[in-house]
RNA sequence: GGAGUCUUAGCUCAAUCGGUUAGAGCGCUGCCCUGUCACGGCAGAGGUUGCGGGUUCGAGCCCCGUAGACUCCGCCA
C-alpha cells in the first residue's frame, strides 16, 4: 500500500535553527527560538506533552499546550523516541518547581508553536541511556552508539587532545610533515599489514607500523623539528587497550638532548591536561631509571597511585636454612617481597587466585605472611629463625594485621610477579583512593638489549635505532650487551605508558654494528635499510624523538578502560568492522589484476 | 599458538538440588491520563535457553563437541 510522502523542503533563504540544544537560559525568555535535534524523551500526559530535544550541545525540554497550540500538540503525541524535528516556540521561564537542575537548561522551557518533523526514526535496536549493552551491537550501530552524550564527550576531547597538540608544536618552531602510509616492509617489530602492488605483481607495500625511519630521514633533511598525528597499523592480537589501527603524536628533533625532549613532552601533558581536565599538573615530573621501577614496583609502568612496593631482602636472607629463598640468592637471583597494610583478613580463595596469577607470570609458587593476633600464620614461618623474623619486622615494617608476600627467583621473574601481584592486591583492598588522580613519571635508561632465550638472540628493547648510552658503548664491543643502557625514554601515567622515545644512533658505523648484535648481517643490512645507513652517511645530524599513542591518552583523560570508547569507529577484537563488515573476500577480478591467488582454508 | 570467564525475550538480567506452563525490569503495541523530567494507570505481544550431540523418567542447569564474545599469556622494535 502506497504511503503519501510529505518532504519538508528548506530554501536558502530559511535557517533550521537559531540556537543550540544547550544554549537557553532564563534570560533568554521571551525570545522566540527554533531548534533542531533528536526527541531523547517523550512524556505524554494525553493533553500536556513534553519532549526532551537532544542534539550534539546538550538537552531543552519543550513543552506542547493543547489548549494553546492545539495542532502541534496533536503532533507530538505520534512522536517517538529519537524522530528528528523541528520545534519553534518561545522561550519561557518554567513554573515554580518544576525547574530541572541536572539540565543546563532546566530553568527554562520552549513554549512550542510549531511541530515540524524531518525524520521519523524506528525503534532502535539497543537503548541508547542504557551503559552495559552487548559491545557487537555498538559497533554494529556505530552511528546510533555515538549518539550517547559519553561518546560525544570522548569524542571531543580527542579533539581538544589533537587540536592542543598541533597549536603547541606550533608554537614551538615544529612543522607538522605526512609521510606515507604505504611503507615498506621491516623485519624487527610488530606484524604488518601487506598491501599488494598491482604495478609490480607479488611486490607489496606494508601499512606503516610508525613513521620511525621517515622521521629520522626527515632529520637528515635538515627540517630539524618534525611531528605528525600519524595513524599507525600493527597487525597484533588484541587486548582491552591496544588496536589494530592507532594513532601516535609522533615527533623528532635534531641538536636535541633526552633532557630537552622531557622538556617538551612535559609542557604539551600539561597543557593538555589544563584543556581537558581543567588541572595543573606539576612540574618537573618524577624520574625514574628502569632498574629502580622494577625494583620497587616490578614494573618499567609504574603505578604511583598507591604505596606498597616491593623490598629487597637478599641481606636478610643470604645465609637463610630456608631453600627456597637460600637457593634462590645462591643461584644469583632475588628474595623481594610487598607487605599489605591490613589484609590479613584476604580470604583463602582470594590467596589461590594471587598464588595463580604468581604462577602465570613464572613463579613457583606464592609464599605469604598472615599475622593475626599476635601470630604468623604461614606455611613458610617455621623455617625462619628468630632473627630473620625479626629482621623482616623492621625491613616491612610489620604489624598486627598484615599480609606479606614473597617473590624469590631470578630478578625479572620476582620484578614482575610482584609488580603483578602488587597491581591485584591494590585492587582488591581498594588502594586506588581517588579516581581523579594524575601520577606522571619518567622513567629513563631503559637496557638497550634483551637476550630473546626462544630466539637465541638479543633483540632491540625499543627499536634498533636507539642511542646506546654514552658511558656504556665500550660494554657492546667487549660482547655485554645485557648491560648496555639506552639514551630511552617512557612516560608513564597512572601505570600506562602513554609515550616512548630515544636518541637515535646519527653515525652509519655504529648503526652498522648495533644491526650486526641484532643478527641482522651486511647484507641484510644493504637489503632492509640502505637509505638509512646511506643517508647517515651524508651529514646527518645529532636527533631524538618520542611518540606518544593518542587513544590511549585519551582514555586517561576520560577515564574509560576500553580503547574502542575513544575511537569513532573502531575494529572489534579480531579485527573486523561490523558496521562495514570489513574485511570481505575480494572480487575475483581485483585478484587476477594483483596476481594473487587465494590459497583455500585447510 | 595457549588459558580463563561468558552466551536465556529487542536490551539488561533471574530461574533454589536436574523437576510442572522459563520469569522480572526496561523497551515495544493498543487504550487512558493537562506539569512531567526514570511521568503514571490498564491491557497485550514477544523465547528453537548460540548451535550439534550425549547422559537421564525428566536438561536452561550435568558431559562432549562446535561457534561467537570478553579478558589475559605469548606477541605488540
């Protein structure tokens, strides 16, 4: 059955409104207004109707009279939720008591005259006021879940971020320089995503993981102070705060120390978070080196937000009869352990799942403390003596009440099972005292190498590019490369790294070598990376960068734990778009143009 | 590549020890309602309990397989 159209038309000489949804206050009454927006609620009193209108700036209640309006009235009684309309009206102060103060607006009203409906919507398939709905249908939805003002505001401040960002590089002498998105394949670092060529068959592009080698080539350009908001592809298996396609704040510099570039970051956190948070943060941030954070929070992130760190207890325990630790000092490694103020009371099971987590991370096992009425309730207790015990008392600082935990083994599997371990313990006493808390620190001389033992081979810790510390360059020719600090960087906040960088090697003789430690051999060498050690060759000068990710910022500074809350339209878990249900096996003909055949699924 | 948790109405969840016709709130449909803002009232529709198999007199619940979701390990220079 054929349905009568009615299509509003609107010249050019009309406008659709004359003020936001957000705009109105009791100083405007009197004033005749039209708004444009989505119907958010509709509470029809069979004469009186109310609607709340929505749009991008915020929420007006519009009120329809009967007795005064009759025709739109009887409009907005067939109105639904989420129709987009119209309304005009005046402005008018709302009755004594009636006034909403959770709205912006909720000292006025519009007095609606004229009902004009542009689109009636169906009903939706997810309630947009609703927080825990099934992620798929979100993203399914994306357009409908972007409607929620929490993701408008998300949005938002990823903009203030980016747009903060452009006008302090601004300001600070840097041009903001694109480089290409199809780069070129690289052996080190994360999985790339392959684009083939169809010009040259069985050739293929790789999406840039970072701009890395474009940045250091731009500063062998002479171009001194570059940075981009560059979008970054890294085909790895997800977790809640990483993504397939995210963008960096990239940024490199020449006749630049480590020092001038904490510098830098330092200022653009600040203003950043001045824009979004309306807070001040202090400065100069904490600094940190590597080996301290693992040894007092287990952790190259740590989180500042609460105490109970990690003591060392090798002195204590050097000449124990207990084996476990004993064994574990005899055999070169670590006894630390964390004391939890007051959380003798943790419950057996809570105790099994530590003693889990403990296992996952490489530990053996979980030893612990409980000191209950004057007691030490432990399996480990009655191999201590009296002076170890006491010795423990005055390193933790026991007392009635407490819990302790132990971690033996070598030093990074303790460092980390502890870092662990600590993290959990913080959640389940609730350590995390105010959800407004902003811990930065800088934590500096990160190792340069790391022996992979899977691999059998030492592998860069951030990027083969890195400056080997000035004082330690000897160490790499006499073969110690475990030693070996970086002139490296992160930036930590709340325990997340936010951002990364080094000083780059500027010389092609000793990136030449540091390839050759990472197993990469002179030919490969002139295979992967000839432009970069020929440019190096040509007066390249002295040069540094840091990247900082974006999406991850972003969600600190709204305080959400999933990635895909800041990101307009992200890809799930496994990578797909649901919405565009990307990707899609290709046309055949597409495929003969690249020369690709498509090998069946076994 | 591996581990854990989960999957019941459009949405969010419940269903006692394996026991009769699988329930609730929201949403939806219809009617009523003139100051609400979580409006209210009455009535109603809506289910292959992800899918396949097994155990049992009887399965949403137990077992096996499979698919999907989330989180984590490996991985992410």
């Amino acid at each position: 059955m054929p349905t009568a159209l009615s299509v509003v038309c609107f010249s050019d000489f009309m406008t659709y409104r004359t003020h936001h949804c957000g705009a109105l206050r009791k100083a405007d009454s009197g004033s005749r207004v039209t708004l444009c927006g989505w119907v958010d609620s509709r509470r029809d009193h069979g004469g009186v109707v109310f609607i709340d209108l929505r749009d991008r700036n915020g929420i007006t209640q519009v009120v329809f009279r009967p007795e005064e309006h009759a025709e739109a009235a009887s409009a907005a009684h067939g109105l639904r939720v989420e129709d987009v309309v119209q309304v005009s009206g005046s402005v008018a102060p709302r009755l004594t008591g009636t006034e909403n103060t959770k709205l912006a607006t909720g000292e006025i009203e519009i007095v609606a005259d004229t009902l004009v409906i542009l689109n009636k919507a169906d009903v939706l398939p997810f309630p947009l006021d609703e927080d825990s709905v099934n992620e798929d249908l979100r993203l399914e939805h994306r357009y409908l879940d972007l409607r929620r003002p929490a993701m408008v505001r998300n949005l938002t401040v990823r903009h203030k971020v980016v747009k903060t960002t452009r006008d302090y590089f601004d300001r600070q002498g840097f041009l903001e320089i694109e480089t290409p998105v199809l780069s070129k394949s690289t052996p080190e670092g994360a999985r790339e995503f392959l684009v083939p060529s169809r010009i040259f068959p069985g050739s293929f592009y790789a999406l840039s993981q970072s701009p890395q080698q474009y940045k250091q080539l731009l500063m062998v350009a002479g171009l001194e102070r570059y940075f981009q908001i560059a979008k970054c592809f890294r085909d790895e298996d997800p977790r809640a705060d990483r993504i397939t396609e995210l963008t960096q704040v990239d940024l490199e510099a020449s006749f630049i120390t480590q020092e001038d570039i904490i510098e830098l970051i330092e200022g653009l956190l600040v203003e950043i978070f001045r824009e979004v948070r309306g807070v001040e943060i202090p400065r100069p941030f904490l600094r940190m080196t590597y080996q301290e954070a693992m040894n007092r929070y287990g952790s190259d992130k740590p989180d500042r937000r609460f105490g109970l760190e990690l003591i060392t207890l090798d002195e204590v325990f050097k000449a124990s009869e207990f084996k476990v630790f004993r064994g574990a000092l005899d055999n070169g490694g670590t006894v630390k352990a964390i004391n939890a103020k007051g959380f003798a009371g943790i419950t057996t099971g809570q105790i099994e799942g530590l003693t889990e987590l403990a296992k996952q991370y490489g530990a053996k096992g979980l030893a612990f403390i409980k000191v209950e009425n004057g007691e030490w309730k432990s399996p480990i207790a009655k191999f201590l003596t009296d002076a170890e015990k006491q010795a423990l008392v005055s390193e933790l600082g026991i007392e009635e009440g407490d819990l302790i935990l132990f971690g033996a083994g070598d030093w990074e599997t303790v460092c980390n099972v502890l870092g662990r371990i600590r993290l959990r313990v913080a959640e389940l006493q609730k350590l995390i005292t105010d959800p407004n808390a902003l811990e930065f620190l800088w934590v500096v001389e990160f190792p340069l190498l790391a022996y992979n033992a899977e691999e059998q081979k030492w592998n860069a810790v951030h990027h083969p590019f890195t400056r080997p510390h000035a004082d330690d360059v000897a160490l790499i020719d006499a073969g110690e490369y475990g030693k070996v600090r970086a002139q490296a960087y992160d930036v930590v906040l709340n325990g997340v790294e936010i951002g990364g960088g080094s000083i780059r090697i500027h010389e092609s003789d000793l990136q030449a070598k540091l390839f050759e430690v990472l197993g990469i051999s002179p030919e490969k060498q002139q295979l992967l990376f000839p432009h970069l050690l020929k440019a190096f060759r040509f007066g390249a000068p002295p040069h540094g960068g840091v990247a900082l990710g974006v999406d991850r910022l972003v969600m600190l500074a709204v305080g959400t734990e999933n990635i895909r809350d800041v990101v307009a339209f992200p890809k799930n878990n496994r990578g797909e778009d649901l919405m565009m249900s990307s990707p899609t096996p290709a046309e055949p003909r597409q495929l003969r143009e690249l020369g690709i055949q498509v090998a069946r699924k076994a």
